[in-house]
C-alpha cells in the first residue's frame, strides 16, 4: 500500500531504521509548528521508489547534538520557540558546522536526534544502574563497557550502542540532565494513563450476575473506556487542573518539614556559638594565666639583678665605678621604698 509506504520513509531515520520518538519532542505545539509539520512531509503522490538519505555518520551525529544543545540553551529564546523556527536553526547551524558533503533537511536531522535521544537516554539508565554497584577497582572504560552490555541485553533487537561520541557530548550537559527528566516524567505520566485505561475496561468477575439494567448503565462507561487515551499536552493540562488539592497537601507537607529542618538548623547554631564562647573564656584564662607567670618570672629577674648590684664588693672598683654602683643603689632603694 502507498500509505504505508508514505508512513516507512517519514518515520525511519537514516541510521538504525527506528521509528523516531516522536512523542520525546517538547517544543511548543502552536500554529508555527502545524505549518511547518505540513511542509516537512511530503504530500501522499510522492513516489514510493524515492531514494532515502545515506545514513547519518558518527561525525554528524556529534553535529547534531551540538547543534541541539546550542538552540536550547539560547538565553533569550530558548524556551519560547516554534518547532519550526528551533529547527530552522538547528539546521543552520548543522550546515555551518557539518565535515562531510551529506545534505541533511531539518526533517531528517529532527528525525536522527529523536534516535540519539531515546538511544543515550537509554545508555544513561545503564551507566548508572553499573554505578550504583559501586564496585571497588572499577575504572570509567570497566563501566563503559559493562553498560553497554546492559544496553544491548535490554535492547529487544539484541543492537549494540554506538552513539559513545553523543553520550560524550550529552553526558555533562544541565540541558540535557533537565531533558532525562522531563523525558522520565512524560514516561510515568503514559504509563499512569494506560494503567487507568486498563482499569477502567476490565470487570470483576463477580460483576457477572448483575441484572441487565446494570449491564446497559455500564455501556456508554464502557465505550468511554475504549476512547483513544488523551496526548501528552492533554494529559498535562489535566493533571495541573485536577491537582490542586495534592499540590497543596504536598506543599504544607513540604513546610512543615522546612520549619522542623529550621529549628535543627538553629539549634545547632546556637550550640556552636555557645561552644565557641566557651572556647574563648578557657583561652583567654590561659593567656591570662600566661601573662602572671611571665610577669612572676620577670620580677624574680629583676630581685636577683637588684641583689647583684645591693651586696657587690667595692673593694676592687676604682672611684668612677663606686660612685655608679651607689647611685644605682639609691634608685634601687627608693623604688622598693615606693612599692
């Protein structure tokens, strides 16, 4: 069928031959990006036999996702873009940047990044799951390789991980660390919607007996079940409207537990001080302490100089020296005399 065909060259990308992510892509859903959803991709008379682009090398791989963390981390508009215009200049600045001769359209590089980006965030899962053994003697390249056999183990096709340069590039990034988590949400918030849905259309078996009034009540629920599950951008919306009341349950939760966190935080404050007091009150005793025995040793000093100078022998000094001898005598006296 021509549809299907249509559907194969719009979702593979140029690598792996996955089905792109498309659901992973946040960039705001607005009347720019309807439009340029329109112009990427191609109308239902395109030919079956087009040729698809070479797949994408390893050094444009590492583009892309330069090219990826430079428009989101643009300080003016990086959350307030069009799909179309991020893009747009996502592309740019591919062609700006690229080392090979590939012509690549902002569907296609749009396309590859959602496979690097469910491809590394899977990585990431494994190289963190191998550093939370925490095994002792293991090197980086030891967790390296050991992730990347965790990866290819949970992969269902059994394929290696071969975006290492992308994973390099990413790994560090705070835009990509908010990414994983905005991806992870998105992730729990389906998996929540589909465990609803399920609830919803399966039946206890001791609902069998009811009587068939209760059967007709139970159609039009029933139908509603079946309904196609709400988007993500619905599921969110929900979700903001219907949480009021746990938000702010979570929020006094959160407070009370601040105010307790404070009080400790005071409370160890105020120990400290009080110990750092009684630290100064002994040091200051000591130097006290100190300075008396300093003051001890000088005047013991000074008694045996003055006891020198008071019982000298002056049979031996000639006129000029006695007469010294006795002033220094005198001062001696009348110093004692003074205290």
């Amino acid at each position: 069928m021509d549809g299907d065909g249509f559907l194969s060259d719009i979702l593979l990308d140029g690598r792996d031959a996955e089905v792109g992510g498309l659901y992973d892509l946040t960039i705001p859903m607005t009347q720019d990006t309807q439009e340029v959803d329109a112009q990427v991709h191609p109308s239902r008379s395109t030919s079956k036999g087009s040729k698809r682009s070479k797949k994408f090398h390893w050094k444009e791989d590492e583009v892309v996702c330069a090219a990826w963390l430079y428009v989101s981390k643009d300080p003016i508009n990086g959350a307030n873009q069009a799909r179309g215009t991020f893009w747009g200049r996502v592309r740019a600045y591919f062609e700006d940047h690229k080392e090979t001769e590939a012509v690549r359209t902002e569907s296609s590089i749009m396309h590859r990044w959602l496979t690097i980006q469910h491809q590394v965030n899977k990585y990431c899962d494994c190289y963190e799951a191998v550093e939370r053994r925490n095994q002792s003697g293991q090197t980086i390249q030891d967790k390296i390789l050991e992730a990347s056999k965790m990866y290819t183990g949970l992969d269902k096709d059994k394929k290696q991980f071969t975006l290492l340069p992308c994973w390099n590039i990413l790994k560090e990034e705070d835009k990509w660390k908010a990414k994983r988590i905005e991806i992870a949400e998105m992730d729990k918030q389906a998996a929540t919607n589909k465990k609803q849905k399920s609830t919803k259309v399966s039946r206890p078996r001791d609902e069998k007996g009811t009587s068939n009034q209760q059967g007709k009540d139970d159609v039009p629920q029933e139908t509603q079940a079946r309904k196609r599950a709400d988007g993500i951008k619905k599921a969110k919306e929900n979700l903001w409207r219907g949480g009021g009341e746990a938000c702010l349950a979570a929020l006094d939760t959160m407070w009370a537990k601040k105010e307790v966190s404070d009080k400790e935080k005071e409370k160890a404050k105020q120990e400290r001080f009080m110990a750092s007091i009684e630290l100064d009150k002994e040091a200051l005793e000591l130097e006290k302490k100190r300075a008396a025995t300093e003051e001890k040793r000088a005047e013991a000093e000074l008694i045996k100089q003055e006891k020198e100078i008071m019982f000298a022998d002056t049979t031996s000094l000639n006129p000029l020296q006695r007469e010294w001898l006795e002033t220094m005598q005198k001062e001696i006296v009348a110093r004692r005399v003074a205290k």
